[in-house]
C-alpha cells in the first residue's frame, strides 16, 4: 500500500490511518504500507518507525527510490516469513519462539521480533512474561512505545498503580501520546473512575479527532454518564467517519436513537433508525443487531403514538 501522509482539507492523515488499521488488526502482517510525504521531521521519522511502518519517502522522490524501498521492504517481509506465515496460521505459539529466537540472537529485525514476541505473550495471557519483553526493549531511556506495553501487562496482571505509574511517566515525557491517553482510560475504568476516564479519551480524541473507534468510546461513555450533549457530538462524529467502516459498532446508532427520543427530535429519531436499518441489511443473520433495531422501533413508535404497538415490542424483546 503506498499513502499519503496529507490528507488535503482534511485533519485526519496517513499515519493516523496507518495506526487504526494496524491497532485494529486490519493489515496483514506481510502488507508492504509505505508512506509519501511532502516533508518530514525527526520526531515522525521516530513515530513512523515505532508504528513498525515499512517506510517514509519524501516528495518528490524518483521511481528509482522508491523501487530501492519497495524492494527493501519486501526483503524484510521475506527474512520474516516464517514467522508471519505462523502468525497467519494462528500459530502463535510458534510464532513466538521464532520471533524470540531472532530477538535474543540480535539477528536481523529482532527488535521488531522483540516487540511482536511481547505482544504474543500479552495473547497468549502471560503478563509476566509479557512484562519482562517490553522493560527490556524499553532500555534506560524509555521507547514510549515499549512503556506503554509493559504498563499493558500490568494491567493484564491487575497490578493498576505500576502501570498508571508507567503511562503517566509517558505522558509527561509526550503529552500528546493518543495511546497512552487511551490507555490511562482503560485504566481509570479498571478502577470504576468513570468521569476521569471520560477526560482521558476526550483527550485521545483530541490528538485524533479523526479517528472512529475513540469518538465510539467518548461518545458511549458519555451516554451512560449521563452527558448527552457531549455522547451525541462524539458518536455524531463516529456516524460522520464511517458507518461503512469494519470497526463502527451498531451501538452508536442505537445510543444516537435514544438520544434523539429524549430530546423529543422526531427527524433525528427516523434518521437514526434508518441508518441502523440499512446497516443491518449487510448483517441480516445478527440477531444483535436485530434486537437494536427492534429496540429502536419501540422509541419511534412511541414517539409517533403508537403506544399499544410500542408494548407489544417491548414485550417481546423482554422475553
């Protein structure tokens, strides 16, 4: 995949994509993702690196230089092959001993082995294994990146102050660091702090206003905090970004629905049970999203006066 970096009129760019796609799982591991760019600093130099980016090219560049990349990136994927072709095959127990193999005997691509082999164990429900991959690759200087990992393994044993302790030192080193505002969220609920955990992913959305799964969170959370005005700006945006999108969750529109019936906004009310209907259409067998749509029929009957209709909907969906 070759992208740009600027999205023109947009605030939205190519390494935000990158990051949602790959934080997602939505890339193979053997897709070569490289991106364009009209300039570049140091500190996105680092960032595209730490995102495990194949490459950054800045324009303009010739066909020569980006054949060199190409070929270069592709050299990597082929070194790698065993181990991503294990990790494809849902063998990651496998895929772990390659990728620690590689890591500890400093061959090629280890760090990036090394970092693969951390996440695996965090899958794998070995925390504590996970913990001592991600302080070693850390180092003295403390790669935020690898921080955040060890405090994702902490949180994973239930050890919550040690890895708020590990965020907190990352965000006072980059307070603009979206994961780690995201997971000082995850942190924050772990530990039923709900209203500080809904300013840590207003700031997530913040430095990504772009991205869909984050205006999901701050929108969801807002609703069952009771913030309506705040829950619908967020999941608004979420609708705005793509209903089309693999990672839109059909609760957004429910949550959207509700809204719209308390605030007694008709319009608003069919509008959202209209998206939810098509969106159900590409997933007729889901009986969740069948109970959501039937769920938001009962507030639009309601809301048109169809009382007897509306109870008898109800019922159903309670039994």
């Amino acid at each position: 995949m070759l992208c740009s970096r600027e999205f023109e009129g947009s605030h939205e760019s190519g390494q935000d994509l990158f990051d949602e796609l790959w934080r997602e799982n939505q890339l193979s591991l053997s897709t070569v993702f490289i991106m364009l760019c009209d300039k570049v600093a140091y500190h996105e130099v680092v960032e595209a690196a730490e995102s495990a980016l194949d490459g950054m090219i800045v324009r303009p560049c010739s066909a020569t230089q980006l054949q060199a990349r190409l070929f270069g990136a592709r050299k990597r994927k082929r070194e790698l092959e065993p181990v991503l072709q294990a990790l494809d095959g849902g063998q990651d127990e496998q895929a772990l001993a390659l990728a620690m193999r590689r890591w500890v005997s400093q061959q090629p691509y280890g760090a990036w082995c090394g970092r693969l082999a951390g996440e695996l164990l965090l899958r794998l429900g070995r925390p504590a294994d996970a913990l001592k991959v991600f302080e070693t690759l850390a180092g003295a200087a403390g790669v935020p990146w690898a921080l955040l990992g060890a405090a994702r393994a902490q949180l994973a044993a239930g050890h919550l102050p040690q890895a708020q302790a590990r965020v907190q030192r990352v965000l006072a080193a980059e307070p603009s660091d979206a994961d780690a505002h995201d997971l000082d969220g995850r942190l924050f609920i772990e530990q039923s702090q709900f209203d500080r955990a809904l300013q840590a992913y207003q700031r997530a959305v913040e430095v990504t206003p772009s991205c869909l799964l984050r205006n999901q969170h701050v929108g969801a959370l807002a609703f069952y905090q009771g913030q309506a005005r705040l829950a619908a700006k967020h999941l608004s945006a979420a609708v705005s970004l793509g209903v089309q999108s693999k990672l839109f969750d059909a609760l957004t529109l429910a949550l959207l629905a509700l809204l719209h019936a308390d605030a007694k906004d008709l319009p608003g009310l069919c509008g959202a049970a209209g998206q939810l209907a098509q969106y159900r259409q590409r997933f007729s067998g889901s009986l969740r999203l069948m109970r959501l749509e039937q769920g938001v029929q009962v507030l639009l009957r309601s809301a048109d006066g169809k009382t007897d209709e509306s109870l008898e909907l109800l019922r159903h969906l309670s039994a």
